[in-house]
C-alpha cells in the first residue's frame, strides 16, 4: 500500500488486490481506493504482478509520476 496524490491534489491509495494472473495462477492486479475513503470499491489497473509480494516491491519503487499514470488509465478504463 502507498498513499500519493493525483494531479489535482486528491489524495489516494495504491494497493494490489487478488486477481488470477498469467497461466490462471493467482496473483495481484495494482488498484486504487481515495486515500479518505479506502472502503470504496478498488479502482484496477490493468497492471498485475505474480504474488503481493512482488506487488509491494513495485508500489514502493513506483515514481510518484508512474502513480499518477496508472490512476489516470485506470479510471480512463472504469
């Protein structure tokens, strides 16, 4: 999980929730939730990863800018 904001400023929150991934393994897709609302229903990306662990690595090693792309394509995408 990593809290960053948007262009605008809001404030939002970076995690990875359960999805089948490659080969229908299971695994984790990069999600978003508002950072004061973090019960919403995750926005996801299209952006998955093999384990959560392998997902936290990327969320803290994500670029604030990177952070802002994803949102934005992800919501683009909902």
């Amino acid at each position: 999980m990593r809290d960053f904001q948007d262009e605008l400023g809001k404030p939002w929150r970076a995690i990875s929730v359960d999805a089948v991934v490659a080969h229908g393994k299971p695994g984790a897709v990069l999600a978003f939730v508002p950072a004061e609302n973090p019960d919403r229903e995750p926005i996801e990306a299209n952006v998955t990863f093999n384990s959560h662990r392998a997902a936290d690595f990327a969320l803290r090693t994500m670029s604030q800018k990177e952070l802002q792309r994803r949102l934005s394509l992800a919501r683009a995408m909902s």
